[in-house]
C-alpha cells in the first residue's frame, strides 16, 4: 500500500516533467532546427534534429513509471536485508521514498540535460 505522503511526494517529478514538456512546447518554434544531442560544455560532437527533446521527455516519463510500479510493489524487490513483521512497513516506506528521491533525481537531470538549448 502507497502511503499518501509517497503518492503527493512522487507528484513532484511528474509536475516537473509537466512543467519541462510545457515549456519546450511553447518555445519549440524558437529553438535551432539542429540542437547538441552529443558532448558536454563546449565539446559538443553529435547534433540530432529538435524532436529529441521529446525522446527525453519520454525516456524520462517511461523511467518514472517504472519507478512507480516499484514503489507500488516494494516486496517483489531483491533486497539485502530481512524482512519480518516487525519492520516490514517501516523497511518498504524508507524504499517508497528513496525510489520518489531517485526520481526527483532523474527528472532534474533530464531538465538540465537540454538547459542550454531549450533555456
């Protein structure tokens, strides 16, 4: 059972990315025909037409739906430790909400990936 701490903590990335995809669908007519898709900084050594934007948007959307369905079902995960009935609930909330941090994590690095294109 996902508390609804969990449920209103994981709304943060899910906003994030609603947030993200707004934004690159208001400023698409303003950005480049040929964005950097390769390379860091200055280095960039691959470019790749604008439509990756949304290639991110939705690796980033399937990631977070996988996280969900692991923090939904934290008992099939392969863990490291027991689990008894004494700490169960208190073991599988500590991996809900460090999946939601993991996610937070994921977005904001899908957010800064194409900050200087879309920025």
């Amino acid at each position: 059972m996902v508390s609804k701490k969990i449920k209103l903590l994981f709304c943060i990335p899910c906003f994030m990315v609603l947030l993200y995809t707004a934004y690159v669908l208001y400023t698409y007519d303003h950005i480049p025909e040929m964005i950097p898709i390769h390379g860091y900084g200055d280095h960039v050594d691959g470019y790749g037409d604008k439509i990756y934007l949304f290639l991110t948007i939705g690796l980033n959307v399937l990631l977070l739906l996988l996280i969900w369905v692991l923090i939904k079902i934290p008992q099939n995960l392969n863990l490291p430790i027991e689990i008894n009935d004494d700490n169960r609930e208190s073991v599988f909330q500590n991996i809900q909400i460090s999946l939601v941090v993991l996610a937070v994590i994921i977005t904001v690095i899908f957010c800064v990936l194409f900050k200087d294109t879309v920025f």
